[in-house]
C-alpha cells in the first residue's frame, strides 16, 4: 500500500484517514478525492471525483498510478430513509464503480460496513459474526448487498478487498454526515457550547461506538494485516464501547458537572436504532488480525472534551 486514493475525503471519517494516511505512507502518496472541496488546508493533492460516474474514478485513479482504494464516499442512514434512490445510486452504484476501477486497475480496497448491516431478527446482544442480516433501511440494505459485492469480487476477480463493520464513530474535528449515532457527536459539542443538549434518541437506547482514532487504525491494521490470516475480509464486526444517551451524559458530568440533556425522540430515528445490536461480538476481528481498541467511554470523553475546549470548530 503506496499509492491511496480516497474517496469521500471531505467527510467525517475521510477528514482523519486522509491525515493519518499521509502521515504513514508520505503527503504526496495519497490522492484525497470527494463530490465537494474540504473545509480548510487539505495538506496534499486533491481532487473532485464522483463515485457514480465510472470514468471520474477511473481517470484519478489512472492519473494517481494507486494501488489501494480507501472507499468512504456514502450516504449515512438517517439521510438514506429520506433519499432511498440517491442512496442505492451512491452506495451500491459508488462501489460497484470503485469495485470494477480496482478491478481493471489491480488495487486492494478498504471499505466500511457499519452495525447497520444487522436488523430485526439479528441477535442484539453479542452479535456474531456471522449472523442474520435482513436490514429495514436503505443504508442497510446497501451496507449487506456491498458487504457481498466485495466477498464476490474478491473470490471472482481476485480484487484484494477489506472491511469493518464500524459502529457510531465519535469524532471532534468534523461534524457527522447525517447518521443516526450522530447524537454522540452532537452531545460532546452542545456539552462545550451550551451546556445542555436535547437529544433524538431516548435515553436507554444502547449501541456500539467507537472513538475517531481507534477507527482510523482499525482500517490501516486491517489493510496492512497478513492475508493469509483473513478467514472474513468483508466485513468485520468491531467495537470498543457499548453507551446510551444517559450514560454519555453520565461520563460529560464527570468533567462538567451542570450539564443537562433532555429528550425529544425522532420516531424515524428511534426505529433505526431500535433495528441495530445493543453489542456486537468482535472476536473474529481480534483472532484474525488482532484488533484492539484504545479507548473507552471515560477516556474517550475526556479527549473529546479537551480537544473541544482548546478551540477546534
Ligand atoms: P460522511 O457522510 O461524513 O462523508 C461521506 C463523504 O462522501 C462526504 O464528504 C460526501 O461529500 C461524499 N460523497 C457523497 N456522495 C459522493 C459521490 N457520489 N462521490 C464522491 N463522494 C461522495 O460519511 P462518513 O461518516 O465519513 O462515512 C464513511 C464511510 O464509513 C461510509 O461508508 C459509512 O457508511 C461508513 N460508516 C460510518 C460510520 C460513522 O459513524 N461515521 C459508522 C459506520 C460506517
Ligand atoms: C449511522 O448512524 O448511519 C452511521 C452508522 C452507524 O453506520 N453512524
């Protein structure tokens, strides 16, 4: 892995990946790429590039000589229930696109799944990994048909393909993409700006979530793990902590003692939740390639917290 394009680089995982890829690999290594212009210095080669349109992907890739494809251009699940259409177009059609350039191309892909790709009927506690997976949103439909999309090209074709099933993803540095687990963003800024927050989801709804830089390694080790040790690729289940609203504002008060949260329930986002697992079992991942988170609630709180007081956006 020597040359990266990343697709989806303007968002809230691409924003960090792009970073801690050229920090590993060399500044002019990787090729951030998206449908809009980062906020703020990129800090090394940019391009616009549409993961629906083949021969936009095909002509930065060919310009960029890559040999890896880091695929994080999507729409999230909150905005897939109210652009069902765009979101099959982007997230089925985007990969089959990345697929077939890497295909043509010869380079291994990084792709993210998410705990999406479970719903009713998935046992919600220890998740396995491999389970019943028959979600009832768009994006978890497109998460499972691309889950299956990369085993096929990988056994078809050959195409070195890889990938999580990352859980919400708390980060500081950019704002969430429309997600339901954006409450765990949202909760950490309104903490610092106001002291209160008024959140969508109820407050015992329990999920899987996982801090920004533990993610970022997640995909880096995978991409760089021995092949001959994956017995899953696409995709695996990963976590580092399982938290509700409640308890979140529990571990805010330890360094904020007047915060406040209150509810208000988004009905559309409360059922997408309630379809996800409350604890997924990542033991494939730490068998096969040693996964490891390093923070959990308190230490993640903590960092976010600091890092919102000394001036981030
Ligand atoms: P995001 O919404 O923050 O960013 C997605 C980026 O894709 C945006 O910058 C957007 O401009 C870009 N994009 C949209 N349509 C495009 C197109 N047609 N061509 C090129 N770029 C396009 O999303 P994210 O949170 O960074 O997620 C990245 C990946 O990780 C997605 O596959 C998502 O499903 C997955 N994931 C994210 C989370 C999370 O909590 N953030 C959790 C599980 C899985
Ligand atoms: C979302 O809420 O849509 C994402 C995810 C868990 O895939 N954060």
């Amino acid at each position: 892995m020597k040359r990266i394009v990343v697709t989806g680089a303007a968002g809230q995982i691409g924003t960090e990946m792009v970073v801690a890829l050229r920090e590993r690999y060399g500044r002019d290594s990787v090729l951030a790429t998206d449908i809009r212009i980062p906020e703020g210095e990129t800090g090394g080669p940019f391009a616009l590039a549409d993961v629906t349109i083949g021969d936009s992907l095909d002509a930065a890739v060919a310009r960029h000589r890559a040999d890896t494809i880091f695929h994080l251009a999507a729409i999230l699940s909150a905005v897939g229930e109210q652009r069902p259409q765009k979101t099959y177009e982007v997230n089925i059609g985007g990969l089959f696109n990345v697929l077939e350039v890497a295909r043509a191309r010869e380079c291994a892909v990084f792709t993210p799944s998410s705990i999406a790709a479970f719903g009713p009927g998935t046992p919600i506690d220890l998740t396995p990994q491999d389970t019943i997976q028959r979600p009832n949103t768009m994006y978890g439909v497109s998460k499972v048909a691309g889950e299956l999309l990369c085993d096929y090209y990988h056994h078809r074709f050959g195409v070195d393909t890889r990938g999580v099933r990352y859980p919400g993803l708390v980060s500081w540095l950019t704002q969430p993409g429309g997600g339901t687990t954006d409450y765990a963003v949202e909760i950490y800024h309104d903490a610092v700006e106001s002291g209160r927050y008024e959140c969508f989801l109820a407050a015992g709804t329990q999920l899987d979530m996982m801090y920004m830089p533990d993610a970022i390694r997640a995909a880096i080790e995978l991409m760089e793990a021995d092949p001959s040790r994956l017995e899953h690729r696409n995709a695996f289940n990963i976590t580092a902590m399982q938290v509700t609203p409640a308890s979140l504002a529990d571990s805010i008060r330890q360094h904020l003692p007047g915060f406040e949260i209150s509810y208000a329930v988004d009905p559309i986002r409360q059922a997408i939740a309630d379809s996800w697992p409350r604890h997924i079992d990542d033991s494939a991942a730490q068998n096969e390639w040693g996964w490891a988170p390093a923070f959990d609630a308190a230490s993640m709180t903590a960092d976010m917290l600091a890092n919102l007081q000394t001036g981030s956006p």
